[in-house]
C-alpha cells in the first residue's frame, strides 16, 4: 500500500497523500480506512483530514505534532488501511422529482443519448453511487459513476443560480446541490431532502465514501415532502 | 455599564464582515476556513485589548463605513489605514482608543493596505456557528445571524464595555508598506509539473495584483505559467496554495478557498505572507520567493513570539 504513494508538502502544516492515480469506486474504500487510521494515529493533533477522489489533504496541528511525527503516522496508517480495507459509509436513498420545470437539462441530455426522457431517468436511478468528496459548498457531494449514455459536459456557460435540491450531471459525476449556488451542472431534477444541516447530527446527510440511490418521485410527493417546485427561469413551463 | 451595549453600522458601502481565524474541522464537509483575511492584523487587534485570539471583530475592506456606540469602551484599529475619524478627529490604526457613548467611527477610503480590523474589549457578542462566526458567500452559516449573510446598515453587534490599558501595536507586528513586497512561498504539490522556464518566472518576474482578488483568491497578472497538467483529479486545498489555471495566471488561494480543488498548484505563500498579501489592492507589484521549509518555519515562529509580545507592549495614552 505504501509503495506508490506520494506525499506532497503544502505549506507549513498540510500534506497531501496521494494514494492512488486514477478515479475508481474501489478506492473509496482503502481512502476512507486511511482517513480513520490516521485520526487514530494523529488524535487532536488533526485540523482537518479532506478525502477526495484519489487524496487526502492532513491540515496538522504543528503545536502538537511536528511533519516527521505526522509523515511516519502516514505511513503506519497507509499499511493499516491497506490491510483492512472493506466495504464502508452508509446508504442513502434520495427522493427526487424529475421534470423539465426542475430540470431544464433532462430533454437535452434525452435528445444527445437518443434516449426517452424515461430512459434517461431510468438510467439515472439504475445505478448506486459512491460519494468520493465534498466540497465546493457544505454538503455538496460529488458522485460517481454515472451511465456514459447520459454523461454531460458542464454548460459553456455557468448559471448564476441553481435552486437548492437540483440533481445535476458533469461528466460521468452526479450531485445535489444543498443550498441555491452558482453552478455549471446540468440539471435534471429536484430532491427535497435537505442535505446540510447545523442542527444534525454530523451536520451533512453524507459523507465521502457514503453510497446514494436516487428514487423518482411524482409532483405530489414532491411537495408532501416540503419540496419547493419554483420552475428554472427559462425552463419549459406546462 | 451594560453588558448589553451595541455597536450600530449607520453606512457600509465598502464591505464589514464579523470575523474570527476561521473554521476548523469541517472540511471533509465541503466547508471553507474562512476567517479574517490579514489574520495577523486580527491578532494584534485582538492582543492589545487582552482579548482571546478568537475574538469576533470587524473586518472592514476598502473603508466607508460608519459604526455608532450606544456606551463608552475602548476598541482597537489595527491593519490598512482608512482615514479613520472619530467624530471627525483623525484616528491612526495600530493602537487603542476609547470611543465615548455615541460617538460616530467613520472610516473613509484607504490611504495604505486594504483591509482594517476594529476589535472591542471583550470581543463582539457573536454566537459562533461549527466554532467560527465566519460567514462565506456560498454557505448557509455563520455572521451576525447565523445562517451567514453579510451584515447591513442597521445592523448591531453587542459588546460589554471595558476599559483595558491603551496599548500600541509594536513596530514588529505592523507591516511595512514603503519596501518591495515579497511574499515568501514554500515550494511543493505538482512543482515537478511546471516548465522549468515557468518556475524560473515566478520567483524572478514582477507580478501584478489583478482585478480579480477577493477572499476567495488573488489573482496575479505576469508572466504566463505553464504546467504540462492542464487540470487534476480534485484534491485538498487549504488557504495560501498557488494554483494555476489553463489561463497561465497564478492564483494566491485566500481564506473562503473552496475545500477541494483541480488547478495545478507549485507551493503555497506561509501564513504570514498570506496574511500580508489580504492588504494588497490591484495594482500592487509583489515578487514571489521560494523559501526553505525550515526558515519559513523560523519566521512564522518570530512572527508568534511577536504577538506574544503585543499584550505588554507599550501602555501610553493615544490619540
């Protein structure tokens, strides 16, 4: 486990472990099981551990541990983690309304993959996802991976603001916006569950290394479950 | 005395945000840091009420703004000088001074640097939300409110009044704003990744402040910096990292840094450099310097046992 990995300096209390070199499902696994070995390792003296695809970025407390101390808690945790790496995170089903009035991208995506606007939802549903980060916003997680039938580049053009609860596609990546944001993603449908929360218990619905599924929904439900249905601007109206 | 006196904004046309050092421990949630851009000026603020270093004070950026008292305590300015009046009396940052019962601070455009920070005796009243009372554009949390948002005219922030000795800033913890300014980088991430004609540029050209620097980044406007990545698979990204987009600009990361990021990066600015690099206004020249991870190390270390020195420094009457 250790023998590929990288370990770059950022500054004067972060370093960045680079485990793997490509995007893969699998490794989600193995990152996450190092992230819980080295919290083990390093205790209080974790800022902040930031898993992403292929990385994780220690932000280390320099007061109590200094960058050899924190470098061989690395490599102890890599060994660790390679070791006992399982199936891990919990699993989450998200409802979510697909429709052109929330989701100005679910025709366009259904006119490029030839595909009804059913298929393309179906597509959607069909698959399980792994969440291999947050960021960007509390709460946004970035999932993957999507069918390649329905994957989208992002638009030229980002939108100045996307309604919290948008379902969009970038890539072969999927995510929820939690919270009305600036984005890029094309948007195929709303989720009324929300996603960040101060007042909950861990403060985010998930988690990277989390699996979601997403569940259609009718209008009704929708609004049932405190979904807000205020169609896109310039979105189709029926 | 009351514990409950209020400190009024009356005009903000610059920009007030509630600032402390930032938010720790909730990045694998997809939050940013946060916190006051010039850290240090914050600090010092801070240290010479005798305040805890997390204090909430104002980050005041760019100036016109006016604060009212509704009773008398001792604050302090320290950071960017912005033509501060205290009911028209010219005030200088880098020490305390009492404002009396409904006394007006005005603060006018810069003269020097960018942002100021105002810390009242005892810190301003401000419920931290995840340990910080930061508050970024993008997330529904933290500021005056909770929730995040930025403050407004007739917004108050509560304050108990006190009255601590009236400290100076010592010269060690003010910056220099006459000599060239050079902002000590510890090289690092993908270095290997860039042109040796790229990284021969960066430390050796001037660069430009540009249009495009707010808390979330500076942009610097030079030579174009070319890496043979164009982009990355997204990774941790902390305060004071260089990125540099396909565009070939570098961009110094600030505070409200998105926690995770695809930008080819070749090191980061140190805290200090960071901190110095929030009073900088497009326009400004800078040169960038590769340090040793050890002297950055030893001069982020003087720069702590200088704020250290803060609270017994020089207790003279101002103004």
């Amino acid at each position: 486990m250790t023998a590929n990995v990288e370990i770059e300096r950022v500054g004067l209390d972060c370093l960045l472990v680079r485990l793997f070199d490509q995007i893969d499902t699998r490794h989600v696994d193995v990152i996450m099981a190092f992230c819980e070995q080295l919290r083990d390792e390093l205790a209080d003296a974790v800022i902040d551990l930031t898993p992403s695809y292929t990385t994780v970025l220690v932000h280390f407390d320099d007061a109590r541990a200094d960058e050899p101390h924190v470098r061989e808690a690395i490599k102890r945790a890599l060994e660790a983690a390679g070791q006992r790496a399982e199936a891990s995170g919990q699993v989450h089903e998200l409802p979510v309304w697909f429709d052109p009035r929330v989701g100005p991208e679910l025709e366009v995506i259904a006119d490029k993959a030839k595909l009804s606007v059913d298929e393309v939802i179906e597509r959607h549903v069909s698959r399980e996802y792994r969440v291999f980060a947050l960021g960007f916003a509390p709460g946004f997680g970035f999932m993957g991976a999507v069918d390649e039938a329905i994957a989208m580049p992002r638009l030229s053009t980002p939108r100045k603001r996307v309604a919290a609860g948008s379902v969009g596609i970038a890539g072969i990546q999927t995510a929820v916006y939690p919270t009305a944001l600036p984005g890029g993603w094309n948007i195929i449908g709303r989720c009324p569950t929300r996603l960040f929360d101060i007042k909950r218990e861990g403060y985010t619905l998930y988690r990277a290394g989390d699996t979601v599924r997403f569940k259609p929904i009718d209008h009704a439900t929708f609004l049932n479950l405190g979904g807000d249905d205020t169609p896109f601007e310039g979105a189709r109206h029926d | 005395m009351t514990d409950s006196a209020s400190c009024s904004i009356t005009r903000l046309e610059g920009g007030c945000r509630v600032q402390d050092l930032g938010r720790f421990g909730v990045r694998h949630l997809g939050l940013g840091q946060g916190g006051g851009f010039d850290h240090l000026s914050l600090r010092v603020a801070n240290a010479l009420l005798g305040n805890a270093h997390t204090a909430p004070a104002l980050e005041i950026t760019l100036g016109q703004v006016a604060l009212t008292f509704s009773a008398s305590t001792t604050v302090a300015l320290t950071g960017a000088d912005i033509g501060a009046r205290l009911d028209h009396v010219p005030v200088s940052p880098g020490g305390c001074f009492v404002v009396e019962v409904g006394q007006t601070l005005m603060f006018d455009t810069p003269v020097q640097g960018l942002r100021s920070y105002l810390a009242v005796a005892g810190g301003f009243k401000v419920t931290p939300e995840l340990g910080s009372v930061t508050a970024l554009a993008r997330e529904p949390l933290g500021g005056l409110h909770g929730e995040g948002g930025e403050l407004t005219v007739g917004d108050a922030l509560l304050y108990a009044p006190g009255f601590p000795s009236l400290r100076t800033q010592p010269d060690t913890t003010r910056w220099s704003f006459d000599e060239a300014l050079v902002l000590d980088v510890v090289v690092g991430l993908q270095a290997a990744t860039f042109s040796g004609r790229s990284l021969f540029d960066a430390f050796n050209r001037p660069w430009c402040v540009g249009t495009r620097a707010d808390s979330m980044g500076v942009r610097l406007e030079g030579p174009r910096l070319e890496s043979r990545c164009a982009s990355l698979i997204s990774e941790g990204l902390t305060p004071g990292v260089i990125q540099v987009p396909p565009d070939g600009a570098p961009i110094v990361l600030g505070p409200d840094c998105q926690s995770i990021g695809g930008y080819p990066k070749f090191g980061a600015v140190t805290p200090y450099s960071l901190a110095r690099l929030g009073q900088c206004c497009p326009g400004d020249t800078l040169h960038l310097r590769p340090v040793g991870i050890g002297l950055a190390r030893a001069r982020w270390a003087q720069w702590l046992g200088h704020l250290d020195g803060v609270e017994s420094h020089g207790d003279s009457a101002r103004m």
